[in-house]
C-alpha cells in the first residue's frame, strides 16, 4: 500500500490478487465515504439525528437509499444495506473499517465484524470493542472472515460478556418440522456445544461404514441421525451380507461414549476470577460464562493442561513420530482450525502436521515432534503441502514466543499467519525446546498421491445433469398442478 492505495504494477500471482483485494478494500471504503457523507447532508436538511427514532416511511434512510439504489442499479433492500454499512463504518466501527481501506482486511471480514457485534448496543462498549479488534487484527497478518468473526467475538465477549449472555439464552431452543410436496425439512436450534455433540455423534456413526457403501457424505449422514433420533438400526448399502459394519440399535446408541467435542478455557474463567473467553473446536470463541455452565455439565469432563511439562516430553517415549497428549492438545488449541490461511477446518478434525518433515531414519537429525514444528492440516491442504510441486511451508517462534507460519507459493508470494488462538495458549510458545537443528530435510513418498473418483469435468457435468432433472421434474409439477386446477375450476367465462 503507498499513501492508502494499493501498488498493483508489475505484480503478479498471488501478490496481484491480494493487492487487487486492497483495492476492493478501498473501494468500498470510499463508496461507504461517499454514502455517509449523503446521510449525514440529508440529516443536517431534515434536522434530524441519524441515530434519531423516526418512524416515518421515507425517513432520510429511505431517500438516501433510493439515490444509492438507482446510482448503484440496485433492489432497494441492498442499497440500504450499503447505507447501514456506511454508518457501522464511520460511527460504530471506524478503526477497523480503516483496517479494510487498508487492505489489512477484506470487505466480507468487515461483514462478519459488524454481524457480530450488531448486539453492542452502549457507545462505550462498542469504541472499545472496536479499539480491541482492530489491535488484534492488525498484528494478525493474513486475516480471513473467520479470523475477523473471532476477533470481534472474543472481544465482545470479554468487554460485554453479559450482554453476550442475554442474547444467546434470548435465542431459545426448539425443533421445527416442515414439509413440501416431495419431502421435509427438520430443524433443530439448539446451544452450540449440544449442536457440536449432534454433529460428531452423526459423523460417527456415518463413518462407521466399509469402504464399499454407495452413499453419498451427505445421504450417510442422514441415514445416521435418522438411526440416531428413532434408535433404529444404521446399515452398510455395501449389499455383502456378511459386512460387519451394520449395526443394531444397540450398538448405534454405544457409540455416543466414543464422541468428543473439545473446549478449551484458561483456569481462571473456570474458577470465576477472570472473564477471559474459551474456545469450542468447531464453533469458535465462548463467552467466560457459557464456559463455565459447559464445564458444569454432568458429562463435562475437565483435564488440566500442562504446558510446563512440555519442556520435558513432547513425543512419546516409544514413537518419537507422534507427539504426546499434551503436546497434540496443545497445538490443536493455539491454532483451532487448520493453518492454512483462510481454511476454517476445526483442529481436532485435521492431521497434526511436521512442518518440517520428520526423518524416520534418523529422528535424531530433524523434523522435530514438538511444539515448535507441528501444525494442524486438513486432509486436503496436508495433502497439497506433501504432493504440491514448488510449494514450502514454515513455522516461526519469534522472541517473544509468538508463533507464526508462513505458506509461500511457487510465483514466490508469501502470507505470514498468527496462530488464531495465540491469545489463550500465550505461554506456549516460550516453552524451550530441547531438540537441536534439523540438519538433513526429511523424505517424503510422493509416488502414492491419491487420485480423485472423477475428473472435474465429469464431476461438473454430473452437476449440471443433477440440475437439469431437478428443473424437469420441478417443471413437469408445477404444469400437473396447473392441469389440475384447470379441470377442477373450469374455463374462465369469457
């Protein structure tokens, strides 16, 4: 960026599309200027305060709306979702909408920003929530829309944790049943940890399969959570008769003991001497008080996490290529999700990566079990970083125990990236390290990279060949029930 404005030149490759989305950064941050410099003029005119309460129809939202909308080509309904941007930009979130004009962050992670703090109602909360997030993601480096969404939410769970509070118990719980003419629908709002248990004890079920079902993800999932709610039994589609992966009732209801869903929280919000927020794997940040009615659960079960102890051991004793409880857990927890930039997979669903590969020959020379050289990856970015031609990954431990990674693609564009929960692990990092430098790089077999069951060509057109039947057939009803309405009504009388 040179004076607020993105440096496109000569660039090319990953540099060019992140400088392209500076660009759309400022853009938009010059279009919302522009808009709000309107509202205000309009306000001024109509000696009204724009936070005013005016229950008129064409009140000054209405019409500056209307001139966006017909300058912007527009529904009235997006124009005014412009206009409400542009006042979340320059009166209720300024410092990190600079953020965005400064390309440190995109347009939709300023959405996920103001959906989250949208309940911040006091405008002293709401400057220091906004002084806090900005802070946060200006150090991050490489911010993507999940980045941004915790952020805002660790801080408005940590400056207005009762408020939090008082809007998630106001959600409410219940299960919603709607049908249509060819199916059902069955919606379930529930808290986020009992939604976590949901999810993994469905995939648990569904994974329980032999490699020669027929189904879909997507239709075994479904199928479990139906053998799950009616305790009936979950089969395999396999056809062998003697696959073992069908199982009673019984057996479906047994595997609920093997489901796990991890929150990680500091000692002191447990005890009620701090309001520091948690963590739930595959939700995100959890407000101190939420932690604690988790932790309080009967089937809550709460193990200390010893960090220290990691300046010991951090693999195991026997396989020095697998790390220990601690170790596994401790990563897991300061990253939350996998580590690649913008990837959202929560940690305890990815593969523990060695950044730097391990040498099974010589574990002694390099590609260390620990802290310092572990990160998770989902299934599919560990299988780019092991198979990617040109590609190199990196983990950092700066001097104050900050740990970064650092992805560098083949045209040689680098993002650099903060360990998403540095904030509640902020100790881990300075734990020593009691292996030496890697000395020879580890070898990898790369002559086994799985193939896909189709090409993409073929996985498009069986997309579309899936669309256009759905639209026959959508067709072919909607032209019987028109039939039928004809025969039953009769012609018009002309």
């Amino acid at each position: 960026m040179v004076q607020g404005r993105p440096v496109v030149g000569r660039q090319s490759g990953g540099a060019l599309i992140n400088a392209l989305q500076a660009g759309e950064g400022l853009l938009m941050f010059l279009r919302w200027q522009a808009i709000y410099a309107m509202l205000t003029t309009a306000a001024g005119h109509s000696r009204v305060a724009l936070d005013s309460v005016d229950r008129r129809i064409v009140d000054v939202f209405a019409s500056v709306s209307r001139e966006v909308a017909i300058a912007l080509r527009v529904a009235a309904s997006t124009a005014d979702r412009q206009a409400h941007l542009a006042v979340e930009a320059f009166e209720r979130l300024p410092q990190v909408a600079r953020l965005m004009r400064d390309g440190v962050i995109s347009v939709a992670a300023f959405g996920e920003i103001v959906l989250q703090t949208t309940g911040v109602e006091d405008a002293d909360l709401i400057a220091a929530v906004d002084a806090a997030t900005a802070v946060d993601l200006r150090e991050f480096g490489g911010v993507s829309r999940k980045d941004a969404s915790d952020a805002a939410r660790r801080a408005v769970a940590e400056l207005d944790p009762d408020g939090l509070r008082a809007r998630r118990e106001a959600r409410g719980k219940g299960v919603t049943v709607s049908t249509d003419v060819d199916g059902a629908d069955v919606l379930i709002a529930t808290t986020v940890e009992d939604a976590a248990v949901i999810d993994a004890s469905i995939d648990a079920v569904a994974g329980s399969v032999c490699a020669d079902d027929t189904r879909t993800r997507g239709i075994r999932r479904h199928d479990a959570a139906v053998a799950l709610l009616t305790r009936s039994e979950f089969g395999c589609s396999c056809g062998n008769p003697e696959c073992t992966a069908t199982a009673p009732a019984s057996v479906v209801a047994d595997r609920f003991t093997s489901v796990v869903v991890h929150v990680v929280a500091d000692a002191s919000t447990l005890s009620g001497e701090s309001e520091k927020a948690g963590w739930l794997d595959g939700f995100g940040v959890l407000d101190a008080h939420h932690v604690r009615e988790i932790a309080a659960r009967s089937d809550a079960v709460i193990r200390p996490l010893d960090i220290a102890g990691l300046a010991d051991r951090t693999a195991r004793a026997g396989d020095p290529y697998r790390p220990t409880t601690a170790c596994d857990t401790a990563v897991r927890a300061v990253f939350g999700t996998c580590s690649e930039p913008g990837c959202a997979r929560p940690a305890w669903r990815c593969d523990l990566d060695h950044v730097c590969e391990f040498d099974h020959a010589r574990p002694q020379a390099g590609g260390a079990t620990c802290v310092c050289n572990l990160n998770p990856k989902c299934r599919y970015h560990h299988l780019c970083k092991t198979f990617g031609e040109g590609w190199v990954d990196d983990q950092i431990v700066d001097a104050n125990g900050v740990i970064w990674t650092e992805v560098t693609a083949p045209s040689g564009y680098s993002v650099r990236s903060r360990a998403r929960n540095q904030w509640l692990l902020p100790g881990l990092g300075l734990v020593p390290c009691r292996h030496g430098e890697q000395v020879t790089r580890g070898t990898v077999e790369t002559s086994a990279q799985p193939e896909r069951s189709r090409t993409r060509t073929q996985a498009k057109h069986a997309y579309r060949m899936r669309i256009r039947s759905q639209r026959r057939y959508e067709q072919a009803c909607a032209a019987a029930a028109h039939h039928t309405e004809f025969v039953e009504d009769g012609p018009p009388p002309f």
